[in-house]
C-alpha cells in the first residue's frame, strides 16, 4: 500500500510539475517575447491599433487570464485523479 501511495505521489508530483513548465513557457512568451517584437508587429494593424500596442496591452492580459482559469481547471483534474483533490 505504501508503495503505491508513493508511486501515485511521483506521477502527480511529475504531471504538476511539467504543467507548470508549460504555464511557465507560455507566461514567458507573451509575458518577455511578444513585447520584444512590438515594434516589428506595429507594422500591421488591427482594429485601427498597432498590432504590437495590441498584443502588449490587450492580448496579453487576455492570455494571462486564460492562462489561470486553464491551469486551475487542469490542476484539480490531475488532483482528483490522484487522490490530492478536496
């Protein structure tokens, strides 16, 4: 019993961990990369915006609240499954 305890407690220890890498990564890029290349976007226009203005300002905070509900969302998933859920 104690060593499938264990073993569960490794895969959900590993599945946390590689989705938040991946929350990480996508944090990174629309948090560091997409303003990096704001001025090369601000050739192009989107709904009278520079498109680098708008990905910087609107959709990047868009993604970061997509960002959240969709971790959270898989976070329980991978808690219940596991045993560690409320």
């Amino acid at each position: 019993m104690t060593q499938d305890k264990t073993e569960k407690r490794k895969i959900h220890w590993a599945k946390t961990r590689n989705l938040t890498y991946v929350v990480l990564a996508i944090w990174a890029i629309f948090g560091l990369v997409v303003p990096w290349f704001a001025k090369e976007l601000d050739a192009f226009s989107f709904i009278g915006f520079e498109l680098g203005y708008y990905f910087v300002v609107q959709g990047s905070l868009i993604v970061f609240v997509l960002l959240i509900v969709v971790q959270n969302l898989l976070q329980d998933s991978i808690d219940d499954n596991y045993g560690s859920g409320e």
